[in-house]
C-alpha cells in the first residue's frame, strides 16, 4: 500500500487516481479484444497506438502526482520505479525505430500497460476494503478472472490457423477454464508460446485455490 499522507480530501484525489488508472486499463482491454475478434493485424499501425500512447502518458502522470504527494520520496522512488516501466508507450517508441517484431511480439507487448492498470485495482481494494482479508480475496478473484482473460486471447492468437483444435476464441476460453481449474483440456498447444502459457496458467490455478482454501474460513469467521 503506497505512503501517502491519508487524511481529507487527499486520500479521496488517491482513490480517485487509481479509479482512473483502472478506466485506462478496461479502455485498453476493450481496443485490444476487438481488434484481436476482428482480426486485424497487429503490426499495421491502429487506433490502439493512440490510445495507448495517452493512457501511458496518463500512468506516467500519474505516477509523478503520487510521487509529489507522498511522505518519503526516495522510499516511494524505491518500491514503485517498476510502475513508470510500466507506463512507456513501448508501441510508440517501436513504431519510430527499425527494429522488426512479429505480429505476435507485438501482440504481447500490447499487454505491459495493463499491470499499470492491475497494480491500481490492487491499491484502490486496499483502500476501500478496511479488511485485508476481504480485500486480497476480492483481489485475487478479480484478476484471477483478468489473468484467464488475457491468456485466453494469447492462446488464441498464438494458435489460431495452426492449431486444429482452435478455430475460435470459444474454443480458446473452454481450454483456458479447464487448464485453470486444473482439470485439463482435450485441446493441445502445438505452439511453443502455447505450451508456456498453459504451464503458467495451470499454476495459476493451482495457486489460487490454495489462496482460498485458506482466506474462505476466515472471511466466515470475520
């Protein structure tokens, strides 16, 4: 939780920052979904450059504010420089440079912002929810969903047209519900990046319920 000066107005400006970088991320995820269902192709040059580039201009923004506002500086500097690598518009820089991805580089690193965007719903439930067991299980339920989502859609993109198995992105959610409830999918990645992200998704799986096998008896008993 950051280290803020918590009183008055100023905790509700903080609140409503987080609010405000969470927007962000649901704006990305919303652009990302409809160019991946409408098939368009990633490396041509879209209306998801624009609007990620101003929502990273915006998280960078943002992360100045929290740093001006905030009791000890250099502590703050310490524990949240990974936020401002989480915010450059690594799309923009790229288009401007000679270096060559694939579609599905491109694709991935689409996604970087969007921990900006986690790490705000993770500081905003802190703060609005005073339980912090309430808390971290509404959390982890929460991007328990987001991680299945967007692995789903790497699946997909990843497989599509090489897998038999994968003709459309329902087909990519079935097997992302059955590998995160760790009962197994009849669908096989064939691709490298498949096979990773089924590996990492299992283990999200196994993690989170072990997470809450221990919170739900306490959220019973508070």
């Amino acid at each position: 939780m950051l280290t803020f000066r918590q009183f008055g107005s100023q905790e509700t400006w903080i609140k409503t920052l987080h609010f405000l970088g969470i927007v962000a991320s649901l704006v990305l995820i919303a652009s990302i979904s409809i160019e991946t269902f409408n098939h368009d192709p990633f490396l041509k040059r879209s209306i998801y450059f624009d609007i990620q580039f101003w929502i990273c201009i915006y998280f960078t923004c943002d992360f100045f504010i929290f740093l001006f506002i905030s009791k000890n500086k250099k502590k703050f500097v310490k524990k949240y420089a990974i936020i401002v690598l989480l915010s450059v518009p690594y799309l923009t820089i790229l288009d401007y440079t000679s270096i060559k991805f694939t579609e599905e580089q491109i694709y991935l690193i689409r996604f970087i912002p969007l921990f900006r965007g986690g790490a705000a719903f993770v500081m905003l439930m802190m703060m609005v929810v005073k339980r912090n067991t309430t808390a971290l299980f509404l959390s982890y339920m929460i991007l328990l969903f987001s991680t299945v989502y967007f692995i789903s859609l790497i699946f997909y993109i990843f497989e599509r047209g090489l897998n038999v198995d994968v003709k459309t992105y329902g087909d990519a959610i079935w097997w992302a519900a059955m590998t995160v409830t760790t009962l197994g999918s009849n669908i096989i990645p064939v691709t490298s990046a498949g096979k990773v992200i089924t590996t990492i998704l299992a283990a999200t799986g196994m993690t989170v319920f072990l997470f809450l096998r221990y919170t739900s008896p306490r959220l019973l008993v508070d």
